[in-house]
C-alpha cells in the first residue's frame, strides 16, 4: 500500500496567514475603512456609491481573470499580482482626487479577486479532504477578523488620516512575507491547469438544482446589502449624527457579528435544512434593519443591532456559499464560481441603488431599501418552504 503523502501543515499556515493579513489590509482597510477616509475628503453619497461599485467591479474582474492567470504564471505569482494591485491602489489614493479614485477602487477589487481564487486554490489543494471542513472553518473565522480589526484601528487612531493608507499598505505588504516564503507545490499548477481544461472543453456538469438557484439569490441579496452597507455606511452615520469613533465601533460590531456567527447559521442548515434556515436569517435581518434605522445612536442597542445585522448578512454569504458545497462534486468548482460570481455582480448595484435612495430620501435613509431586499428574501424563501411543504403533504381523502 501506498504511503499517505506528509500533510504540508507549514504551507496550509502560511497560505492561511497569507489569506488573514491581506484580507486585512486589502477588505477591512480597503472596502470598510477607506470609504470612512474618502467621506472625510468630501466624497458625497452619490459618488460614494460609484466609488463602492468600483471596487466590487474590480474584484468581479478578478475573478473573471484569476483561473486563466494561475495557469499562465501559477499561483503564487497571481497572489502577487493581486497584492501589487493593492499597494498601488492605496499609494494612489492618498494623491489622486474624485474622479480619479474610481481607479483605486478597481484596483482594490481587482487585487482581492486574483488573491481570492489563486490563494484559496492553492490552500484547499493541500488539505487533506477528511481535514477540509475544520481547515476551511479556521480559515473563514481568521479572515473574517478583517471586520473587526480594520474598524477597531480606524476607532483608535482616527480614519480620516493618513494612517489608513499605511495600515492597508502594511497589511497587505505583511501578506507578501509568508507567500514567498512557502515552495510551490508542482501539483497545484496542473491541477489549475486541468480545471481551466475541462471548463473550456465544455466538459458535462450536471444542471443547476433548487439549492443552487436558491443560494444563487440569497448572495445576491447578501451582495446587495454588504456592498451598499460598507460603501455608504460612513455617510449614513455622519446624517445620524455619530463621531468618526462611533462609526468605525459600530462597523467592528458588524464585523464582530460575521465573525462570530458563520459557525452555528451552518450548524443550523445542517439541522433544520437550507431553506428554513435562510428564511430564519432574512427575518432577524430584516428586524435589525429597522430597529438600526429607529434607534437612537447614544443607545446600547445599536451596537447589539450592528452585531445581528453583521452576523446575519455574513450568513447570507455563508448559506450561498454551503449550498455550493453540498451540490454533486463534479459540478462544485462550477457552483463555486457562479455563486462567487453573483455575489460580488449584486454588491455592484447594491451601493448604485442605496446611494439613489439616500439622495431622495437623505443619507439616514440607507437601512430602509436593505430592509425591503431583506424582506423580500424572506417572503421568497418563505413561499418556497411553503410549496415544498404542500407537495410533502398526504392527498385529502376523497
């Protein structure tokens, strides 16, 4: 019998590092902690929804061009190119002035979109699959960090200065060191190259199921929303009448929210199945909208809704992301993908429509067309729970 391969733990852990530290500078800097930066240059609501939808175009780019990329120049140096991408965007921002920032923005994206695929590719294709699910769980729970350690560095040194531009350099830079100091697997390129293979031979996959389309709209919705709420969020909290400190806690409870929650909403879907599940987080959504939008800012209470609303929207992108997952494994790289796909094109509009409705309706009006897209998933959802349960159900007796 053939001796099991070593488990490359070093590697899993640089890769890991790799994917925390940019994450870190590259989202929690870039896409939450700079829009904090920009509104304090005078962007206003209107190009403050341009500037996020920017950014999320980059990253679908990203995506677009990263399988293609790895098997041209491999993974580490797509990583590479992804974090340059970055360190360009933030060394520009600091000089470049409206309309010029768009450029930054793309860059931003378009950096986590080559890191995203090119470093995750290469860490899953050293996990042994019996190690998968713990590994992909510490990964998660450590790159979800970056909504909370961004915002809390923005509380305490101050987003409106030019410490935004050197922490997102530093962290993304940071990524740079465990990268290059972890070897190449010469298994991960062909098996990237094989993939790509497959997907241009048209290789048969088998057909989207409910569960895919189902995830498909809930990371749409939760695309939506993250786009809208990290974009537009500093402006909503200056119409509210919140410090600088008060705006950046609160975007650390929504981060502390998504950090703190993947683990039991998908303990929950395994439980009590995708569907129910989704419709339990789209109402508690949807209840920590509104109550975000009544309560006064001074209170307790708002932090507690920053903490339901973080963790529920991050569980709209997890639901996505397990539906993907439990899909038939020779179609799950495509699942993956779309589902990936569909939520960084809904984060585009969701900054374009919310920014629309601050300029009608003022800037302390953003929770309320997120709660109407909450809602709508729910009804959605709770329509499909609906007719499955009336086609389960036993024929009345004649």
């Amino acid at each position: 019998m053939k001796p099991a391969a070593a488990v490359r733990w070093p590697a899993i852990a640089a890769l890991t590092a790799v994917s925390t530290l940019a994450q870190i500078g590259q989202f929690g800097i870039g896409f939450i902690v700079l829009p904090v930066w920009l509104a304090h240059q005078g962007l206003d609501a209107q190009r403050a929804g341009v500037f996020a939808a920017a950014q999320w175009a980059g990253m679908f780019v990203g995506l677009l061009m990263a399988p293609a990329t790895v098997v041209r120049i491999g993974a580490k140096c797509t990583v590479t190119l992804g974090l340059a991408a970055s360190v360009v965007a933030f060394l520009a921002a600091g000089w470049l002035s409206w309309p010029l920032w768009i450029a930054a923005g793309v860059l931003t994206g378009l950096g986590i979109g080559l890191r995203w695929i090119a470093n995750e590719s290469w860490l899953y294709g050293l996990v042994p699959e019996h190690l998968s699910g713990r590994v992909v769980g510490v990964h998660e729970t450590l790159i979800a960090t970056a909504g909370v350690i961004a915002p809390a560095l923005a509380a305490a040194c101050g987003a409106d200065g030019s410490i935004t531009m050197i922490a997102g350099l530093s962290f993304t830079c940071a990524a740079a060191l465990p990268l290059w100091l972890t070897a190449s697997a010469p298994a991960v390129h062909p098996v990237a190259r094989k993939a790509v293979i497959q997907h241009d031979v048209r290789t048969p996959t088998p057909t989207l199921g409910a569960r895919i389309y189902l995830g498909m709209i809930v990371v749409a919705v939760g695309g939506v929303i993250d786009g809208a709420l990290y974009g537009l969020f500093p402006l909503y909290a200056s119409a509210r009448g919140m410090s600088v400190t008060q705006a950046a806690l609160l975007l650390s409870c929504l981060g502390l929210g998504g950090m703190t929650l993947q683990y039991p909403v998908g303990w929950m879907a395994d439980r009590i199945g995708l569907g129910f599940t989704v419709l339990t987080c789209a109402t508690l959504s949807t209840l920590g909208l509104i109550a975000f939008a009544l309560v006064q800012p001074t209170t307790w209470v708002l932090p507690a809704c920053g903490l339901l609303v973080g963790g529920m929207n991050s569980a709209f992108i997890t639901l996505g992301m397990y539906a993907a997952a439990c899909s038939e494994k020779t179609a799950i790289v495509r699942n993956m993908r779309l589902v990936s796909l569909t939520f960084t094109a809904s984060s585009i509009i969701g900054p374009l429509v919310a920014s629309s409705a601050m300029r009608a309706f003022g800037n302390d009006a953003l929770m309320w067309p997120l709660a109407i897209a909450s809602a709508a998933l729910a009804f959605f959802t709770l329509g499909i729970c609906e007719g499955r349960r009336l086609r389960s159900a036993p024929a009345p007796a004649n």
